[in-house]
C-alpha cells in the first residue's frame, strides 16, 4: 500500500514536473528512460532467479495450482479483449497489451510506452501507457480493498485471481487474511507465474499490427 | 523488444548463479528504486505533452473499464477452476 503510493507520488511529481517546463525538454523522447529499462528488466531477472524460495515454493505444491495464474490471465484477457468493443480507438492488441499487465502497473506502462509506438505512433502509445498504468493501480486497490468480499462471495480463489501479479508481494496479507493462510502457495505460485507473464505478454500483444 | 527479454533472462541467469550473495538479496529494493525513476521519466513525459494532458479524464473513464474488465475477467474463471477441480476436495 505504501509502495503504491511511493508509486503514484513519483509518477505525479513527474507529471507536475514536466507540465511546469523545468525539466530539459530532451526528457520528452524517451531516450533516457529506454536506458533505465534495462536496468529494471535486469534487476527484475535478478530478482526471480535470485530467490532462496524459488525451489521450496515450486518444489512441494500440488500441480493443478498451476491452473490458477492461468486461469486468471485468461479469464483477464477474455473480458480486456471485449472492451475494444466498447471503446473503439483501440484494437484488440492495444487492449490486451493494457489487460495483460496483471495489475503490474509500473512495469507495464513502461513497456506498451516503449514499443507500442511502432504501431500506434508516439501519441497514443503515451495515452495507451497511462490507461495501463492507471487500470493497473486500479486493480491493485480493488484487490486491496475487496478481497474479503470476493472470498466471501465468490470462494478464496477469487481474491488471489484479482490480484494478478501483486498476489505475491502487495496483495498477499490480504489475500491470506480473506482466503486462509492455507492459500500461501497458491498465492505466490500465482503471483509469479503472472509477474513472469507480464514482460512475455505486454511485449507480444504491443509488437501485433 | 527481443533485447529487453534477453536482458531479463540474463539477469534469471545471474540471480540464480549469484544466489545468496548479499546484493542479489537487495535486488528487490533496487527494482523499487528503479522503478520510481522510469515512473518519473514516464510522468515527465506525459506533463511535456499538453495533448496528452488535456484528455486526462477520459483516460481515467477508460482505465477503469479496463480494471473492471480484468476484475471481472480473472474472477469468474477462477470461480470455474475452483468448482471444476477443486471443490470436491474440500467436501
């Protein structure tokens, strides 16, 4: 929760910011920001593959969890995919590009703003980035704050299938406070195989036509 | 795009091999760091672009229909999965 925050007062400070005109106007291309992405994949592998847990978390749980990440990115697709029906500036790729990001705001924003702009040009790629960015934090909050009515209503997989990527770091107090504490694995199983599909989708859907 | 995921790989690979060592367990910490920097890169973009900034609210309309769909999406199919594999087990 305060991470998100953190998150959201960067972003807006950054906003502000530039709106002002007292940043060097060579920040506006993008340049620099290509750079510390990078960066953030490489710490992000570093992260994963540097986990003392990984084994212990995927060695000794029941395979049909499996099921659970993928149902809840298929299901998110599924219905993200039906918005470009309702919102016709977007295709189908813009919209899952924006679904697929799993609540995983920063890093999804960051990517549909770096490579949708092939497809859509610079401008739209940047609204595309800030739905994404915005929908995602959305998600996240939802999660946060409706989780022990999701459990209660639709059973304790429901809450860990909202959280999406977060169900492993932000969301998972709640989540186990709604579900069970019996729903640790299940939780971070699902959180990092959607964390780990959020690269391998965004990119795909934003490199589609 | 190839490049980005390769750079992510790389880095799984260094993780797993550096496993333990004092920085990789900092890394996580890092990537907040990170994060917040390509978040104000990111905001200072869209503050330099008055286009972007004037169409504000209809971005929030839109980005709430895509929470809600993914909401609802990921929720209804984990209620399918709960009843088709799991439910017995319980019982």
């Amino acid at each position: 929760m305060k991470g998100t925050l953190t998150v959201l007062a960067m972003f807006a400070l950054g906003c502000i910011s530039g709106a002002l005109g007292i940043l060097p106007q060579s920040l506006a291309d993008g340049g620099l920001a290509k750079i510390v992405l990078y960066l953030l994949m490489f710490l992000v592998g570093v992260n994963i593959g540097g986990n003392p847990e990984l084994k212990k978390i995927f060695g000794s749980v029941d395979p049909k969890l499996l099921l659970l990440p993928l149902a809840s990115v298929f299901g998110t697709l599924a219905v993200t995919a039906l918005v470009s029906l309702v919102l016709p500036g977007w295709g189908i790729a813009d919209c899952l590009a924006v679904g697929s990001g799993m609540g995983y705001y920063s890093l999804s924003s960051i990517l549909i703003s770096e490579y949708r702009q092939m497809a859509l040009g610079a401008q739209l790629a940047a609204e595309l980035s800030t739905i994404a960015l915005l929908s995602n934090v959305f998600r996240e909050l939802f999660t946060l704050v409706a989780s022990p009515f999701l459990a209660r209503k639709f059973g304790p997989f429901a809450p860990i299938a909202s959280a999406g990527a977060t169900a492993m770091d932000v969301s998972l107090p709640v989540i186990l406070r709604s579900s069970g504490d019996s729903f640790l694995a299940a939780a971070v199983i699902s959180g990092v195989i959607c964390d780990f599909s959020v690269p391998l989708l965004v990119s795909f859907f934003c490199s589609l036509p | 795009m190839f490049y980005v995921l390769l750079t992510m790989f790389a880095g799984v690979l260094v993780g797993w091999l550096l496993k333990g060592w004092k920085p990789v367990g900092l890394s996580g910490k890092a990537v907040s760091a990170v994060i917040w920097v390509m978040l104000f890169l990111l905001g200072a973009e869209i503050g330099m672009n008055r286009e972007l900034l004037r169409s504000l609210s209809s971005i929030g309309l839109q980005a709430l229909l895509f929470a809600a769909a993914g909401i609802c999406g990921s929720v209804i199919a984990s209620v399918l999965l709960y009843r088709l594999l799991f439910r017995k087990k319980a019982e």
